[in-house]
C-alpha cells in the first residue's frame, strides 16, 4: 500500500485537531481483546503526552483505530507523534505476539477546521461502532471513549448534527 498523500505546504506542527485513522496489516483483526486494547491506548496517551497532544476520543475498531487528537503546544509535532505512537504500540504488541506486526506503514489524517465540532467529530468516531453494527448504542462498544467528555455530555452529543470525514 503506498502511503497517505499529505498536505503540501503544512507542516502538521502547532495547535491543530487531527481525525486520525490507523490500519492493522493487511485489515487483520487484532483489537478484540481488552488487555491489549487498553495497553496499546495507554502507549498512546503516553506518546500524545509527551509530544503535546491531547488524545480527545479513541475507537478501537477490529482492525483499525480512529483517534481526534489536539495539539497543545505550538511544536506539538502529529508526524513525530504518529511515529513514536506507532513504534511504541508496535513493539508491545511484538513482545506479546512474537514475529507478528501490529500496524500497516503510514496513517490517514484529516485537518479538521475550525467549523469542524470537536463534539461532532468525536460522536462520528464514537459511533464508527453502532455504523459497523458490532453493537446498537455506542455506550456499549468497549474499545472507545472520550477523554475530553463525560458520560453525561457524550450522551448530550447524540442529538448534534451528522459529521463525514
């Protein structure tokens, strides 16, 4: 697969919202067990952290993850994050599955603008679920979340405007 075009001319660095989407290679179902779902989303958080950025909502899908993430520094740096993300995923998960490989090279990103809702972008990632039929209400996916909202104000979400990426 080649990899995602990018943006000519942006630099991915500074205090923007990112819609990521990660694949497993070759579509290979790898996110059905909690343990590893909640190890791989805590080297995520480990990495935005430390590159400034702010993991806003997750959804680990069968065989891909969508993450929104924020920049919260100016040299908050999304390729670097990306790399570091997905190496350090990558590596746990060949620990756990030796001779195995976690991701598929690259990452698809969207820049989301400023009319973009932060709300309404996480509620298209957290119902990537209900749209896959692997559950009817999105609450009941156990490999999502939002780290930005509460339980009461994602409810709230379901009433906003439809979102597409």
């Amino acid at each position: 697969m080649a990899r995602p075009v990018r943006l000519a001319g942006f630099e991915y660095r500074g205090l923007y919202r990112y819609f990521v989407t990660i694949c497993t290679l070759d579509r290979v179902v790898r996110f059905r067990d909690a343990p590893l779902v909640e190890e791989i989303l805590s080297l995520f958080l480990e990495q935005a952290d430390a590159h400034g950025f702010a993991v806003i909502a997750y959804c680990f899908m069968p065989d891909h993850a969508h993450l929104l993430v924020e920049g919260r520094r100016g040299d908050a740096d999304l390729h670097r994050f990306m790399h570091a993300a997905k190496q350090h995923t990558g590596f746990e998960f060949g620990r756990r599955c030796p001779g195995q490989t976690l991701w598929q090279k690259g990452y698809y990103e969207r820049i989301l603008r400023d009319d973009d809702a932060t709300g309404d972008v996480t509620r298209y990632i957290l119902a990537n679920p209900v749209r896959a039929e692997l559950v009817q209400e999105p609450h009941d996916y156990p490999f999502s979340g939002s780290l930005e909202f509460t339980r009461d104000q994602l409810d709230d979400l379901w009433t906003g405007r439809e979102w597409h990426p």
